[in-house]
C-alpha cells in the first residue's frame, strides 16, 4: 500500500505542476464590440482600394486617356471620393453583368466622368 502512495505522490507532484504551469499560460480571448461606422469604413476603404485596382488596368487606363482624363487625376478623385460615394461606385461596378468586359469598361470610364465632372 505505502508503495501505491510512494508511486502517486511522485507522479501527482509533477502534474498539478504542469496544469497549473498550463493554466497560467492560456490565454484568455476577450472580445469588443465593433461600431458600425468602423465596419462601414473598413468595407469603404477596401472598396475604394478595388476601384483603384481596376484604375491600373491597362485597358481602363487607355480608356480614361481616350477621354481626355489622366489616369493620376481619377486616381486621386477616387481617392478623394466619400466613404458613401466609394460604396456607391463599388455597388454599381458589382451590379454588370459578369462576362461583359468591355461594358464594364466603358461603363467604369463613365462613371468615373461624371464623378469627375460633377
């Protein structure tokens, strides 16, 4: 009997050291609310970064140069534009019918015409 206690003892010590050891190091996850203007500009900001993305398109770029509009000047109008705005114009860009390119295009130069001539 006194062996059985000698054998627990020299496993039980070391193992409450390792969960205890173990609880001190988890971590605790904590959470915050977040407010919907933040969403919404994050949301703005990577939409905004999508329309620049398509500004770097070759073709919408000769596109803008053929109309008379530099591509640096609508770079910076959409840089420029309001979190509402950029949303709007991201919207509107994800409602073409997908396949279409070159409509897409050209409606992308339109747009960004009357943004940039309002």
């Amino acid at each position: 009997m006194q062996s059985l206690l000698r054998r627990t003892r020299f496993l039980a010590y070391p193992l409450m050291f390792v969960f205890l050891a173990m609880g001190l190091m988890a971590q605790s996850a904590s959470a915050g609310i977040v407010g919907t203007d933040t969403v919404l500009a994050e949301q703005a900001q990577l939409e905004r970064a999508a329309v620049l993305g398509l500004l770097d398109r070759d073709d919408v770029r000769d596109k803008l140069i053929e109309y008379g509009v530099s591509p640096e000047e609508a770079k910076e109008r959409v840089a420029s534009l309001t979190d509402q705005e950029a949303l709007e114009l991201a919207q509107r860009i994800d409602d073409m019918p997908a396949g279409a390119s070159g409509a897409v295009v050209l409606l992308l130069v339109l747009i960004l015409l009357i943004l940039l001539l309002r």
